[in-house]
C-alpha cells in the first residue's frame, strides 16, 4: 500500500532557525530612517521590539538556536505533518507526485504560532507586560493570543474591517485566549481617528492597522510590538516548516523539482521555500520555488522594488522590497493574510537575485482548487493556502500535459474552519474575481 503521511517525531523539531541571509550571493540592502533616509543599525527598533529580537533581525549568523523553554511549546504541535494528495493526484489524471506540509494542525489553525510564541517568550524574558499587534485574516492575532495565555503577557489586536466583519469567529478565537481585539481603523488610536474622519467606511489594511498598533505601542508603557511576517526575524522562525519537510521528503524518498508557499508578508513562503533555497544555493539543486499571490494584490508579479515603509502612517524605516506603495488599498478579497502592500526584504532579495519565481492568482480560481482539494483530500483549506493549492494543480497538469513526473511539495499553511462565510460566497456565486 502506498504511504501517503510521512512523520517525524518530537526529537525530530529543529533545534535551530535557518538565516538566508548568510547564504545570499549579494548582501541585502540595509533599512532606512523614515525622517533622514539614511541607514541605520538595528538599535532604530529597539523602540517596540525587544534587544534579542533586534539581534535576530540583524543577524547574518546561518543557524540560530531555538531556545528549550521554545521548542518544548512548539512540541504542542510540531512535528507538522506531510501528506502526498494521491487522491488529488488521481483526480487530475496527472503523473506528479504532489506532497503538502500540513500547519493546519496548531492550536490556532495555521503556522503563525511558529513565531508567535519564540517572539512572546523573548519580550517576557526582558521583562515586558502588554504586546500590541495587528492581524489581516485573524490567524496572526490568534497565535499571538494564545502565546500571550501561555505565558501571561496582555495582548491587544487592531484587526483589519473587512476582516473583523467577514471572519468573527477568528475575533471570537482571539478573544477566547483572553485578548482585546479592535476592528481597524479605531477609535483606539490617533491614526485610526484621523482614517475614519476622512472615510468613515473604510475597510482598512494592514499596513493601517501596523499604524495603529505601533502606535499603541510606542504610546503605553510596557508595550512592545509584535509582527507577524515581513521582518527578518519572523521569516527566520517559520524556516522550522521547511527543515522539517526536507527531512520528510527523505522519508518519501523523493525530492522536490517544485517548492511552492503563498505570499502575503512572505512568512508563510519563506518557512517552507528557504531551507530548500539553501540547498539550491549550495548544492545547485534545478528546484523552481514559487511564490503565489493574489491577483487583487500583486505585490511581487506588479509591484515595485524600491525602499517604501511598512505602514501607511510612515513609520517604519523604509525597507528594500517589492511593494504596491504604503497608501495601497488592496479590494476586500477573502484572503485576507495576503492583503498587504509589501512583501518580505528577504522574499523580495531573493526574487530580485532570481532565486525564486512568482505568480498570481484570481480569487475565483483559488477558491476553485480549495474545494477540489478539500473534496479529494477531505481537507479545508485557509483561502491564504489555497492560492499555493492553485498554483500546485496548475503544475500537476502541466506535468500531465508533458507527460512526465515532477514533485511538487505545497505548504498548506492552515485550515479553513473559521472561513466558512468566504466558502458559501463562492458557492453561491457571490465571490467576484478583482
């Protein structure tokens, strides 16, 4: 019989993060200050992140230890599985083995806790009371929730309108695990204030809701912020996704010709796609990696690659990357976790040196290859995941087209439980693409 779930064991989570920044061919080009446009060090953000998050965030070391106290909080849910979809396969009438990374499984639904939780635990080691943040979809905010419950820090979350209206039960999860969550733009904040002044019915954005929660931060004693993608730091906690899967990959005896994630920020991408990058880097493996979009918000396939800020109130530094332009209004698509300006430094350095491809996707395409996966696989997947779904069936029958085997490794980077409403628009025939 053909095995088709390949597991690894507790003593099998990575005791080390993986840094592409050590191994990039050419270094990346360092932030700047928002008022002289000048470079600066990381001491500019020790302002709301805390020293050893700073450190990270600079770092060019290629391994980072994941501190005991981590690792035994990740053993909640890590290992994560890898399945090969045989169902899907044989539905597609396709010769690719096609194989996806499973972070569904965590106690908030996705692999955002895969950072959550170390960037929790190193601001309670400094001493820190009250975290603020943002979240798009909702399933940042929860996993910052629910760090914050384990380890006894306040948590305050500005999510996005349009999320906070379309997805309530993520606002109710967030709640459950004992955090304040405002719908964004606020009545919270100064920023928030001045947004709804000049449009009272805005459906807000991340890069608002970064705004509001910087300042939240910058405002209250005791505070520090938390992000969930984009930064160095975040993208190199998910690499724990990526150095699980290529041990899992050996256990399938395969290796992949196709390594695909979706982009948002690029934490979700670069979780799976950096350890593989690696090993392209150094070992000159053909593997294509592919980062997936959505069309309604093509940061990387249409966007830019000049130093802009990560929010709309400018007050970031101004980092390199591939972006939109920090006043975009991304359409109020369902996946709402890739509704950002911006993309990852390290994602958008790595895409400029050609080391990896990207593409787009429609809304009505993704929430097609969802369904056939869920009805094949008997998996939900998040609407984030199922652009990297699309884009995964899209390589599945160009293999078929070409009559010849490829194996294609997905991240499926949550489950679609709390997303149910953005389902019953598409079967209903509601959900237009933008």
């Amino acid at each position: 019989m053909l095995q088709t779930r390949f597991d690894l064991t507790q003593k099998d989570i990575p005791g080390q993060w993986y840094n592409i920044a050590a191994d990039f061919p050419e270094p990346m080009a360092p932030p700047l200050h928002p008022g002289t446009r000048e470079p600066v060090g990381p001491e500019a953000l020790l302002a709301i992140f805390p020293e050893a998050l700073v450190h990270q965030e600079a770092s060019t070391e290629r391994h980072i230890a994941i501190p005991d106290e981590v690792r035994e909080i990740l053993a909640l849910w890590r290992p994560t599985p890898l399945f090969r979809a045989v169902r899907l396969e044989k539905l597609l009438d396709t010769p690719a083995h096609i194989y996806y990374k499973y972070e569904g499984v965590s106690p908030a639904g996705s692999h955002k806790p895969n950072t959550a939780v170390p960037q929790v635990w190193y601001n309670k080691q400094e001493g820190v009371k009250h975290i603020a943040t943002e979240t798009g979809a909702g399933q940042w905010g929860s996993s910052v929730a629910f760090a914050c419950k384990l380890m006894g820090l306040d948590c305050k979350v500005w999510m996005v309108k349009v999320s906070y209206h379309q997805k309530p039960y993520r606002r109710m999860l967030m709640e459950t695990y004992d955090a304040k969550v405002y719908s964004s733009p606020s009545d919270q904040t100064a920023f928030g204030r001045s947004i709804l002044e000049k449009d009272p019915h805005c459906a807000g954005s991340l890069g608002i809701a970064i705004s509001e929660a910087i300042e939240a931060t910058v405002t209250t004693p005791g505070t520090k912020y938390s992000l969930g993608s984009v930064l160095n730091h975040v993208c190199l906690h998910q690499t724990v996704i990526g150095q699980e899967a290529i041990a899992q990959m050996e256990l399938a005896g395969e290796y992949p010709d196709i390594v695909i994630g979706c982009a948002g920020g690029g934490s979700n991408f670069a979780g799976i796609a950096f350890p593989f990058l690696q090993q392209k880097i150094r070992d000159k493996r053909p593997t294509r990696i592919v980062a997936v979009e959505p069309s309604a918000c093509p940061t990387l396939t249409r966007g830019e690659l000049r130093y802009d800020f990560g929010d709309m109130a400018k007050m970031t530094p101004l980092m390199m990357m591939y972006t939109l332009g920090s006043d975009f209004m991304p359409p109020s698509i369902h996946a709402g976790g890739l509704r950002y300006h911006g993309m990852a430094p390290t994602v958008s350095h790595a895409l400029k040196l050609g080391l990896i491809e990207a593409t787009a996707v429609k809304q009505r395409e993704v929430f097609s290859a969802s369904a056939t996966f869920a009805r094949t696989e008997g998996l939900l997947p998040a609407p984030e995941s199922g652009h990297a779904i699309a884009a995964a069936i899209r390589e599945a029958l160009a293999a078929r087209e070409e009559g010849r085997k490829k194996v294609i490794v997905f991240n499926m980077s949550g489950h679609g439980m709390l997303d149910l409403a953005a389902y019953e628009a598409y079967f209903d025939g509601d959900l237009q693409d933008v």
